[in-house]
C-alpha cells in the first residue's frame, strides 16, 4: 500500500471514529434535553429545548447518513459482509431524510397540500416513565399539516421506549439506527483486527490540542 493510500485509509477511519462520537454524544445530549421538556411539560419548557432537541435528531441523521457514505467507500472493506448488509439496510431510510432536510428550497415548492411539518414530529417517551407520550409539532399549525405520535401498547399499557422523527412522511426511530450504529463500529473493528496490509494498530489516547499564545516582547531599555 502506498502512503497516500495509506492516508486515503486513515481518513477514513478518521471519519468514521468521530462520527461515532458524535452520535453518541447526540444521542445522549437528545435524551437529557427530551426529559427535560417532559419534566417541564406543560408550562416551564423552553423553545430554546424544543430547537435544540430538533438540532440533535437532525444532528443524528446527518451523522448516520456520513457513516453510511464513509463505510461505502472504505478501501478494501466489502459492502457484502453480513454486517454491513444489514447496516446499509437497517439505516436506508436517514438517505431520504438526509436529502429531504438538505434541500428545502426544492422540497418546500413540492410539499403536497396534506403533510407533515416543514422540520417534521418528534415523539419520545420519559426515560422513567413510559406510560406517558410527547410529540413536538413543529412549526405552525396551517392547513394539511399532520403528524404521527407514538404508539399505545394496550397489552403492556405503555409507551415503546424510543424517540422517533417523522418528516416528509419517512419514519425513524432514533435509538434503532444508535444500534446499528453500534453493530457496525463492532464489525469495522474486527474487520481491522482482521487487517494485515497495512496492520493496523489501534490506540486510546485524546485528541491532540494545541495552544498558542501571543506575548508582547518588549525592547530593552538601552543604558546610556
């Protein structure tokens, strides 16, 4: 392999440790604002929580949508593995919305008169508590608008735990593609356990952060 192959390879690694990151910290960062606007429900919650809870679930799709790129264009990793099969598939449906939420000034001519809000619905159950549901309804209530919330189990009397987003009539639910995210970060991990050219040695350690700072150097004072 040659060294910018090489590079081409660490690059992408490079892409895909971050994004995993990320997508955990949105995921977490998403829950704690979510219950947040459940404890403060009805009256205390703030618009500020609302736009930041739509951020991370939009935040999260983007991420799911790059890792799905990245893992597509890994040299020498076959998208025929088992693994990466059932990633691609169970993750196809974040390409639609992906594409829906970048590129509004066309999508936006085309909404049909009955649709979901412009940002879409946001439902979610408490983490202590699934006997009860909530929805963000984004946007203004104009005509043709509609949303989906969660679905009642009758049998188990309560809420499924999880946080789905609805936009342009495409459904996700997040903590399903935080799974697969999971299942695939375990699969690139063995595949690079698997790797002989080039072998790859993975390290804990922390991003490298530079510090610089600026320090006015003052001229001698000449002695006469």
């Amino acid at each position: 392999m040659t060294e910018a192959e090489r590079k081409k390879l660490v690059f992408y690694l490079d892409g895909l440790r971050y994004s995993f990151q990320m997508a955990n910290l949105v995921s977490r960062r998403l829950r704690e604002t979510l219950d947040e606007i459940a404890r403060n429900h009805p009256d205390k919650y703030t618009e500020e929580q609302v736009t930041s809870g739509l951020l991370d679930a939009w935040t999260f799709v983007d991420i799911c949508h790059r890792v799905r790129g990245l893992i597509q264009g890994m040299p020498g990793l076959s998208r025929k593995l088992p693994s990466i099969q059932i990633f691609l598939r169970g993750t196809e449906q974040v390409e639609s919305l992906r594409d829906y939420v970048q590129h509004f000034r066309n999508e936006i001519p085309n909404i049909p008169l009955k649709s979901n809000p412009l940002w879409g619905v946001l439902s979610w159950t408490p983490s202590e508590n699934h006997t009860v549901g909530f929805t963000i309804f984004s946007g203004n209530l104009v005509s043709g608008v509609y949303g989906h919330s969660l679905v009642f189990d009758k049998n188990a009397l309560k809420y499924p735990a999880e946080i789905k987003l609805v936009a342009s009539d495409v459904e996700v639910g997040l903590n399903h593609l935080l799974e697969q995210l999971e299942k695939v970060k375990t699969c690139i991990s063995e595949w690079l356990d698997q790797l002989q050219k080039p072998k790859i040695q993975r390290v804990k350690g922390k991003t490298m952060v530079l510090s610089f700072k600026y320090e006015e150097i003052k001229s001698p004072i000449a002695v006469v």
